[in-house]
C-alpha cells in the first residue's frame, strides 16, 4: 500500500511540474470519484446459501483526474477488501490498475498509459470497463488522434489487457487506422 502511495504521490507532483513549464501559471484542477460495492453477508435457511466466513465483502474504486490546460494525467486505484462473493479470489488489497498521461489540442491529441477505444459500434474492437462484472479489458499504451479537413488520423499502438484478478497483458498489439470523415 506504501508504494502504490508513494507512485500516486510522484505521479500528481510529476504532472504539476510539467504543467507548470507548458502553462502560463494557470491553475489546473483535480476531479475525482470514488465507487464502493459493500456487502455485509447472512446465513440464509431457506435457501441453504452459507455466508463468508467474516460475513463481509467490499470492492472499491478511486479515480482521480487532474487537468491543466491541453495536458491531463490520470490514476485508478481499485481495493479488494476482500471481494466480492462471485468474483475472482485472485482479487485482493490495493492495486494501482489505470494510469494515463495525455496532451489534447483542437485538431490533434495523444495518450500514453492506459486508454479506452472502440472502432464502430464496437463490433470489431471495443474496451471497456464494467466493475459490475469484474471486468476491464483497457489498452496499455499509446493513442494518437490528428483531425484534419477531410480525413481524420488515428493511430493506436498498445497490449490488449484484460483485469480478472490477474492485470496481464496479452499478445495482441493494435496499430493505427486511417478514417476518411
């Protein structure tokens, strides 16, 4: 847990630093969230269903944002403790899983770390997180968009990962696309 402190810690004062040398002393801004699944567990007779052992169970999750003019960075932290009855065991303490660092413009963006996409409606390429399930299949590593006239660039190089318990990243590498708009 200190380290994931100590990473957090580096990552925010990283981030005002390199904001403060691209922003003319503007002041950037921190949002957050954070989502909590807490169940206390019961023995139930009617249906035979057995409680945990510690009748307890909670999966939380801490997303914080901060903002300075075009550049953004960005952490989530998720905590098992202990999770959930029906997902993973292999889901326990605290664990630093998204992270992202990103530089937008009105005609060109890009992102380094951990990022969302979808082609389409989906049907081909779609990640996405759904806490309610356990699931989060997000792209490690980087995005780039560039807007023109007539066209729009769009480029992704990065690993497939999938979140059951086991932050792991696969084999499949994305590469770029070009979309005539």
């Amino acid at each position: 847990m200190t380290r994931i402190r100590i990473q957090v810690l580096a990552l925010v004062a990283l981030s005002s630093t390199l904001t403060y040398a691209q922003q003319d002393n503007k002041k950037g801004y921190l949002t957050g969230s954070f989502e909590t699944n807490t169940i206390y567990y019961k023995d139930d007779s009617k249906t035979k269903a057995e409680s945990p052992e510690d009748h307890f169970g909670s999966n939380n999750y801490l997303k914080l944002d901060y903002y300075q003019g075009k550049f953004a960075v960005g952490v989530q932290l998720e905590a098992y403790e202990p999770v959930l009855v029906g997902y993973p065991t292999e889901l326990e303490k605290a664990k630093l899983t998204n992270y992202y660092v990103s530089w937008a413009d009105k005609d060109f963006s890009v992102t380094a770390g951990t990022f969302y996409e979808q082609f389409g409606s989906g049907l081909l390429f779609r990640s996405w997180e759904d806490r309610m399930l356990g699931l989060n299949n997000a792209v490690m590593g980087a995005f780039y968009l560039q807007l023109q006239e007539y066209c729009k660039v769009e480029g992704h190089l990065g690993n497939s990962t999938f979140w059951n318990g086991l932050f792991r990243h696969t084999s499949t590498w994305r590469r770029c696309k070009l979309l005539l708009i």
